[in-house]
C-alpha cells in the first residue's frame, strides 16, 4: 500500500510530523542508555556528551509533542512559533515576503521556508512543516493574494 504525505492540520497549517517526534525521542532514549553506560565504566567524556546530546534531542521532542503546528494560515494572516513555544500572529500586510531560501554549503543542500515579517525573519524547514518547503509557500502565497482587496469595480 503507498504510503501518502502527511496532510497539512487543517486548511493553511502546517506540522511536525510524528515520526520525526518519535525519531528525536528514540534517539534521546538510546543516548541516555549510552551516557549511563559511560557512568558505569566511569568514562567522563562519553557520558556527558552522550548525556548533553539526550537532553537536547529530548527538548527537542518534548517542543516538537507539545507545539506540533508550526504555521497556520488564514486569510486574514499568519501564526507562527517561535522560540520553544511563543506563537506570533501576522496581518498579512505585515509580512514583507514569503518564499523558499535555499543554500548549499560544503556540499549539503538546505532549503527553508522564510517568512520576513520586517524586523523578524522567521525560517522552517520540511521536517517542521512536514510538506516541501515550496509547496507550502505557494499556498502561504496563494493565501496572501487572496487577502489583497480588489481593485475598484
């Protein structure tokens, strides 16, 4: 059976997906289990980097669990998290534009979704949204222009 992509929460929004969560979590458990091993052979090193990194991946997922939808969308504007959980709501004649920032660096290849709300720029990647990133700005986009009054009639 084909496996389809995971839907958007609703009309114009956009989350993490759970498999992401689950890898983050499962990624921190397996390194906690590391750290206490280091512990036990009394390898400093190896616990507290191993124990650093369960923390920040378990932070990580516990934000992801806890603040799933990262942008929604509507006509009227734009809510985003930012930070571990503060959502920002946007009029859209705020946001100065919305498109895909792509780099590559060192041979890898990143690419976001940027929102410049002017004196903030707020980036997401696919794994935050859990749709391609230029799909998501096109419907942010579509959104938008929707939103722009007629001209007279």
């Amino acid at each position: 059976m084909p496996v389809e992509p995971m839907r958007p929460a609703g009309p114009g929004s956009w989350r993490v997906s759970p498999g992401m969560i689950l890898l983050k979590l499962g990624a921190a458990g397996i390194l906690a289990v590391v750290a206490l091993a280091g512990l036990a052979r009394g390898d400093t090193g190896l616990w507290v980097v191993a124990g650093a990194a369960a923390v920040g991946l378990a932070v990580a997922g516990a934000r992801d669990l806890l603040v799933r939808v990262r942008v929604e969308a509507d006509t009227a504007g734009v809510t985003i998290v930012a930070g571990f959980g503060r959502r920002i709501r946007f009029a859209w004649p705020q946001i100065e534009r919305v498109r895909v920032d792509a780099r590559s660096r060192h041979g890898l290849r990143a690419v976001y979704l940027e929102i410049d709300a002017g004196d903030s720029v707020h980036l997401f990647s696919a794994n935050e949204l859990s749709a391609p990133v230029a799909e998501v700005a096109e419907a942010l986009n579509a959104l938008r222009s929707e939103s722009r009054p007629s001209g007279p009639a």
